[in-house]
C-alpha cells in the first residue's frame, strides 16, 4: 500500500441536520497525535487527516451521534469514508472487529516435533504464490470480502491440527521458499492454510505514524499466528478482519 495522502482542505460541503451518517464498509481508522489514519480497503490506501477526523469516525463507530463535530464529518463524506444510514443512527460501526492487546507469539513458543510432509510442502508453496497472483489480479477489498464470507461458513472438524501446531509447520515450510517474505500475502496464504483445516484466525493491519509504516499478520485471541510479538506490538490496529 501507498504512503498515507493527505486530504486537502476545502470547504465541506453543508451536512442536513437530519441526515444520519454510518462509516462506509472497508474502512478503518486509528488515532495518533495530532492525526488520524485511514485505511480504505476499497481503494487500497492510506490516509492521513487531523485529529477531529478520528473523533468523528470515534463518535459514529460507537453511536454517540451528539457530539459528532459536523463539520468533520461533512468532510469526511466528501473524501468517502462516511454516507448517510438514509434513517435513525447506524449504532453498528464500521467493520472493525476488535482485538485483544497481543500478549505472546506462537512462533515463539517451542515448536511441537512433527514429521516432513510433502503434502503440506506443495501447499504451502502454491498458496503463497497464489496469494501474490491474487492480489495483483483483484481489488483487495474483493479478496478481503472472500475470507470472511469463508469464515462465516468454517466449521473446525474434531480432528483438526491446532493452531500452534499448523503456524510452526507453516512458518517452517514458508523459509523454504525462495521468495521475500511479505506480510499481505503470506499472511493471506496462512489464513487459507489454516481455514482449511477448520481454524478461522483475525487479519490484522496496523500502523506506525511516526514514520509512518504499514504492516499486517494474523493472530487469534491475544497470540500472534505469523511474526514475533515485539514486532507485532510496534504497530497499532488500524482494521480487523
């Protein structure tokens, strides 16, 4: 993704007093100093706008809808990121779904003995491949929306391999490749791993302002699936699938 665009400044365009706004689907936001980030999914970029902007989106994720700063959120719906519920106050938010802080990494954790599988092997190296052709082919939005209709239909069979166990053996086969390790589509590729052995783990993006970084890997409760925790913890959530 690119570098976070700063959003002119421009008169906002005049909000109806009666008109109720909703964050639009694919959109996630965090608050730094003095600023706040936008991811918009849909578009595939960053954003980078003032503080009232993150006070505004704040206000509507969580349906204190008095005191929303109009003129934000005005702005807000000219750059796209909000639009009218059409009715009474949309008290859903946006997407997001939150994420407890992470506490330990599972890659961290002694690894569990296991025995070469070629199977597994030829997986792994198709579907981080794939996960790269995907992303290049499609919106991410549109892969984003996949996982998680795919999520909703995951059921884990008894005799699935835990998590620990399939993010080791993952991790181990993933070295073998003579690709460069990047975080989207491997993290892609793992989720597709792991779903289809029944487990349906969170994406998380984050963010660093100061400068600013993007990075994103999985993680299920409080543990991380696909990078070591100090790493991880440099970077706030931004948006959780």
């Amino acid at each position: 993704m690119t570098p976070p665009e700063r959003a002119r400044r421009g008169a906002p365009a005049p909000l109806r007093t009666m008109e109720h706004y909703h964050i639009r689907d694919g959109i996630g936001f965090v608050g730094f100093e003095g600023r706040t980030i936008i991811l918009d999914l849909t578009a595939d970029r960053y954003w980078q706008l003032g503080a009232d902007a993150g006070e505004a989106l704040e206000a509507l994720r969580t349906g204190a809808t008095g005191r929303v700063d109009s003129q934000a959120v005005a702005r807000l719906r000219a750059l796209g990121f909000v639009e009218p519920t059409g009715g009474a106050p949309d008290r859903a938010g946006s997407a997001e779904c939150p994420m407890p802080v992470p506490s330990d990494s599972m890659l961290e954790r002694p690894a569990l003995p296991s025995r070469w599988d070629w199977l597994a092997a030829g997986e792994v190296a198709l579907l981080v491949f794939t996960a790269r052709v995907v992303l290049r082919a499609r919106p991410l939005k549109a892969v984003l929306d996949r996982i998680a209709a795919r999520r909703a239909r995951t059921r884990s069979p008894e005799n699935a391999l835990g998590l620990d166990a399939l993010a080791h053996q993952f991790a181990r086969l993933r070295r073998l490749l003579p690709l460069r390790p990047l975080c989207l589509p491997d993290s892609i590729a793992f989720l597709w791993f792991v779903m289809r052995r029944g487990h349906a783990p969170h994406l998380v993006f984050g963010v660093e302002a100061f400068p600013f970084t993007a990075h994103c890997w999985v993680q299920a409760g409080s543990t991380i699936l696909t990078d070591a925790l100090d790493h991880a913890s440099r970077f706030r959530p931004i948006f959780v699938l």
